[in-house]
C-alpha cells in the first residue's frame, strides 16, 4: 500500500505525540499530503480519529481511521502502520444503491478503488 508507505515516512514518536496532544489536524494534514500521490481528491480521507500502541515489549503501532467514498461506495476503515508491514481492518461497507450479492459488491468495490486511484507517474 502506497500510501501506508509513505505515511511511515513520518517519525513514529511524533504520531504518538499528536495523538496523545489530541493534535489530530496535523495528523489530517500529513495523511492529506500522502493521499494525494495515489488518490484522487476527496476518495480517501482522514476520519478524525486515531490511536496508538506502545509497549515496552512489543514494537510501536499507530491506528489511523479513514473513510473512502466514490462510486456511491463508502467504507470505513483502520489503518494500522507498524515499522515492516501495514494492515486494514474495515469497519463498514455502505453501497448507496444497495447491495447486488457478495460477489458483485466485491467487483464494485475494487473497480472502485482503482478508479480512485491516481495513474503512476514516473520521473
């Protein structure tokens, strides 16, 4: 996931430090500026909310929450950014013109994403 990616790019101590501040803008801000490379505008957002987890046995994790909305399709979703991998858990799926069966959502959704998604661009 490219934008996990280049979120990971930011120093772990500071996502805690603007969680635990409650400083969520600036979070929106660094999550709007990697969104942008790989996502049309207004596809993927920030949802305001976020978390963290740090033990003294285990490595840090910080938890994003975002939304997706294009194609009449929302999801609401977790990001969870650890040092080597990154991983999604969704929360909600709503098809604005309702659900044609496991199967067919399925096919919705993910031409969706790829139609959200901006083309590669090379140097």
């Amino acid at each position: 996931m490219d934008v996990a990616a280049e979120l990971r790019m930011m120093n772990v101590a500071d996502y805690v430090s603007f969680i635990h501040l409650e400083q969520f803008n600036n979070i929106r801000d660094i999550v709007n500026s990697s969104m942008e490379l790989y996502f049309k505008h207004g596809t993927l957002s920030y949802g305001c909310d976020a978390d963290y987890e740090l033990e003294w046995d285990q490595p840090p994790s910080i938890l994003l929450d975002f939304e997706f909305r294009h194609q009449e399709i929302t999801v609401r979703f977790n990001l969870t950014l650890q040092a080597a991998h990154a991983s999604v858990k969704i929360s909600e799926i709503n098809f604005a013109t309702g659900s044609h069966g496991e199967a067919a959502d399925t096919r919705r959704l993910v031409a969706a994403i790829a139609d959200a998604r901006l083309a590669s661009r090379s140097c």
